[in-house]
C-alpha cells in the first residue's frame, strides 16, 4: 500500500469511451486491467465520470446542421462536438464493467450542467464551477495525484492540468491511457503540453517498487 498521502484518479472509464460505445476510444479497453493493477495500491481512489444530461451543449444532437469534431461557441467558450454519450442514468455512462473499483471509491461526476462541458475531474471548461474533487483532496490531505483513464487528448489531460496548477505533485500512468485522437503527432502534443505544465510522465510499473 503507498502513501496515505496518496491519491489514484481513474478518469472516466466508462462504457461510452470503450470500443462500441457511442464515443469509443481505440483501444480505450486495454486501460482496465492498468486500473485494475493499480486500485489496490492505493488507500484514496478517486473516479470522474463524465455525466451529461440528453440537452447536453457538447452534442452535436442539439446543434442541427452541425457536425461531430465541429468547434461551435457555447458563450464564449470553444466547444467541440462529440455525439451524444455518457448521458445520465444511461448504460454508456456506467462504469466498465471490467473496473475493479471498491465501495469506498469516490467518484465525481462533471459535465452535468447543459450549458457547459467539463473536460477536467476539477473544474468545467469556463473555470467557474467546482465539481468538489479539489476540496475532497484537500480534506483528505492529498498532496500526490496519479492520474489515467480515458482519454489522454482531453479529460486525462486537463485534470492533470488542473491538477499541478492546483499544486498537487502528479503523475501521468502513460500506460493508462488511450486518447481520441490517433495521429501521433497530437498526442504527442497533449503529453508535451503536461509535462511543459510540470506533470511527470511514467509507467506504472514504477509505482509497484
Ligand atoms: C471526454 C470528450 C467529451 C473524455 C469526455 O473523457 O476525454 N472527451 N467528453
Ligand atoms: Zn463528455
């Protein structure tokens, strides 16, 4: 068992992000048994889930004539548009079934106001709502994060990026993550712009020493 002081983030491993589902993730499935590995090394585990109601903003569903990967304004916040996924109460939205997460998981769900999008397990996409994570952190006197899940290029990446802006020590399981883009190049790009941030990239063997 690691440090008390210690925290695991599963981000949004969710049936709509493995392959089949509405927003399938190649390869979104080989995070699992990663997850699965890590979960019993850590006293704090920590699950987002994405959670939109069906009007959702991010749905190119409600934005006719419009299509998916299309950047639309939402106020005055960029937003891309994703089919319509992780809807509330929905099957999608469920944990994956191949998740091995205890009952004294916590989990934080994002992405639940229709008006903006939550990319980060910590704040909505405009900076102006809090989902509780930084204050559960804080009340469980947290000050190291490691952080994987789905997918590298957008929730993954911006809860890591709030995650070391918010000053906790972080560490990306780089094997524990899949992203939507499959060009190289932009996910590169994302790993890139954490590390730039001050995240520490590793694979999670090295947590097992
Ligand atoms: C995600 C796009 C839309 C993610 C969630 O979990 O990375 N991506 N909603
Ligand atoms: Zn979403």
């Amino acid at each position: 068992m690691r440090s008390k002081r210690e925290a695991l983030i599963l981000v949004d491993i969710q049936n709509d992000f493995l392959p089949g589902g509405a927003l399938a993730v190649a390869k979104g499935d080989e995070v699992i048994p990663v997850a699965n590995r890590c979960v019993p090394e850590f006293d704090n585990v920590i699950v987002t889930q994405d959670w939109h109601p069906p009007n959702h903003s991010s749905f190119v569903s409600n934005h006719p004539g419009r299509h998916v990967g299309d950047v639309v304004k939402v106020g005055d916040v960029d937003q891309v548009l994703w089919p319509d996924h992780c809807i509330q109460l929905s099957e999608g939205a469920a944990f994956a079934d191949a998740l091995e997460i205890r009952c004294d998981v916590a989990i934080f769900r994002k992405g639940t106001d229709a008006a903006m999008d939550s990319y980060s397990g910590f704040f909505d996409n405009g900076h102006k709502h809090a989902t509780g994570l930084h204050d559960y952190l804080r009340e469980h006197q947290i000050e190291r994060l490691f952080v994987m899940g789905l997918a590298t290029d957008y929730c993954v990446k911006f809860t890591a990026l709030d995650a070391v802006m918010l000053n906790f020590e972080t560490f990306l399981l780089i094997d524990g993550c899949r992203s939507v883009s499959q060009d190289p190049i932009q996910v590169d790009e994302a790993i890139d712009q954490m590390q730039a941030a001050g995240v520490q990239i590793i694979h999670s063997n090295e947590i097992f020493s």
